[in-house]
C-alpha cells in the first residue's frame, strides 16, 4: 500500500499529473478541482493515494489532504461508484462541499459530476448520511484550520466549531449553519459571539 507520494511535480496531463520520485515518474489521476490547487510543475509536492489495482491495470488517485483521501474511499464504497466516478464526483465538490450536499439532500448537486445520475446520487446520500455527519464536519472545521497555523488556527477552528453548534441550538438546520460561519472572516482575537452576529447577518443576505 502506498500511504503517500512527496517528490517534484513534473508535469500535467488531461486529468493526471507526473510526480518524479528520484527519477522515476508516478503518474497519478487527480480530480480537475485538486489539480486546480497544486503549484506549477518544478515544485515539491506530497500527494496522499489510492492504489486501485484490477486484474489489467494499476492505478494510483492522488490526494491534497488525508481528509480529501477519506471522502473518496467513502464515495467508492458506494455500490454502482468506483475510483473514476469517485474522482468526478470531486471535480465538482470538494469534501466539504458534499458534506453539505449529503446532509442537505442535494441530489442535484451530486449529480452535476459527469458519469453520475440522479438514482446513484440519491443512493450516495442514503448511504453516506450517517457517515458524514455534522460532527465530522465540525471535527474537520477544527483539523483543517489546525493543519494551517498550529496552536492560534485550532483555536479559530474551535470558534467555528463552537458557532455552529450554537447556530443549530436556536433551531437553524445544520448545514445551513456550517455554511454561514464559513463565510465569516475569524481570527484569534473574535469572539463566538461576535461570529454569530455575522453568521447569522449571512443567513438573512
């Protein structure tokens, strides 16, 4: 099993990129919108994978975050989605993104990914409610933030966390709630009240 790739980025293809690893080039399929955020080729990369091996073939499907990593092997643990369909899938959502659609019941935004229709997007939600609860959401808010900055981004991470399940106490639906305070600009020094004024300034916008 390969956990993980660091080495140079040295190209990209159509919907892959070539990571030189002390001369020898991995590819590593990626979805449009990761590859959207790695640096220009010459740069140092690490890339978190999957190897899906067939009786044909060998691929590897490479990742920004180990989270990014985590929604994939759900996506592909969903009967009728295999490591294409998982990666389309991402091209369109980021993790957080389909949180938010699978907690919302967002069959259309799960089926805007190529390849992926209305019947595999509602069995997708069906599957994954119960594992992509607002919990994990709020436990990913706080490791993102964490993975940033250290000490002072846990902190903004737990502000965020705090927010949104006071959000959902005064009766606002859970995404709805994650959605208003990721629109809201924090720092070290904000306080959760102050974030819950914004927060719920962006419901009313």
């Amino acid at each position: 099993m390969i956990s993980y790739i660091r080495g140079e980025l040295a190209a990209f293809e159509d919907n892959k990129v070539i990571v030189d690893v002390g001369g020898v080039g991995y590819g590593i399929f990626m979805s449009s919108q990761a590859m959207s955020l790695l640096p220009q080729a010459g740069n140092e990369v690490k890339l978190y994978t999957y190897l899906n091996v067939k009786e044909d073939v060998m691929q590897l499907f490479g990742f920004l975050t180990r989270d990014d990593l985590h929604v994939f092997k759900l996506l592909i643990g969903v009967s009728g989605i295999g490591p294409k369909g998982g990666q389309s899938i991402l091209s369109v959502l980021s993790p957080d993104d389909l949180r938010f659609a699978v907690m919302a019941g967002d069959v259309k935004a799960i089926s805007a990914a190529p390849g992926i229709g209305k019947k595999t997007a509602e069995k997708l939600i069906v599957e994954l409610r119960d594992k992509l609860s607002i919990e994990d959401a709020l436990d990913h808010v706080v490791s993102a933030e964490t993975e940033k900055g250290g000490a002072a981004a846990s902190l903004i991470g737990e502000i965020k966390s705090e927010a949104v399940q006071a959000l959902t106490a005064l009766g606002y639906g859970s995404t709805e709630a994650l959605r208003a305070v990721k629109k809201v600009t924090i720092t070290e020094d904000t306080d959760v009240e102050a974030v819950l004024k914004q927060a719920l300034k962006n419901m009313v916008l």
